[in-house]
C-alpha cells in the first residue's frame, strides 16, 4: 500500500509541475488518474476543480472543490 501511496505522490509532483508550466489539457488526465489511482487524493480534486472552474465554471468545479474539502475534512478527523 505504502508503495502505491508513494508512486501517487510522485506522479502529483510531476503533474504539479506540469499545471505551473500551463500544460492544462495533459494535467487534466493526470489529474483524473490520480484520482482513478486514489479516489481520496484531496489535492488532485481540488487543483482539477481550479481548471474546471477557469474552463467551464459550472456546478462540476463546484463539486470538485467540494470533494477535495470533504476528504481533507476527513484526512484531519483521522489525525485526531
């Protein structure tokens, strides 16, 4: 599990890299395999939510940015 976890989180830093140097269609699906990999991965949702809401702006990026939220919300709960 640890493995998988690990290989996720390396493949956000590319994918991050590649969002900051404006690659946003090939981010997009990175985006969406990470969270294919790990549907709790909170910052794929959110930074997926961020293109949604600069491409569409409908009730999808809302949702996105809600997701990233409730897991992060949930990550913490866990903490305590």
């Amino acid at each position: 599990m640890n493995n998988v976890i690990d290989s996720t989180d390396s493949l956000f830093q590319k994918v991050l890299k590649e969002h900051q140097s404006g690659n946003i269609q090939q981010t997009k699906a990175l985006y969406l395999n990470i969270i294919g990999r790990d549907p709790t991965y909170s910052d794929a949702y959110q930074l997926l939510g961020v293109i949604q809401a600069h491409k569409e702006g409908d009730a999808y990026d809302f949702m996105l940015f809600f997701q990233s939220f409730n897991l992060l919300q949930e990550n913490l709960n866990l903490l305590e």
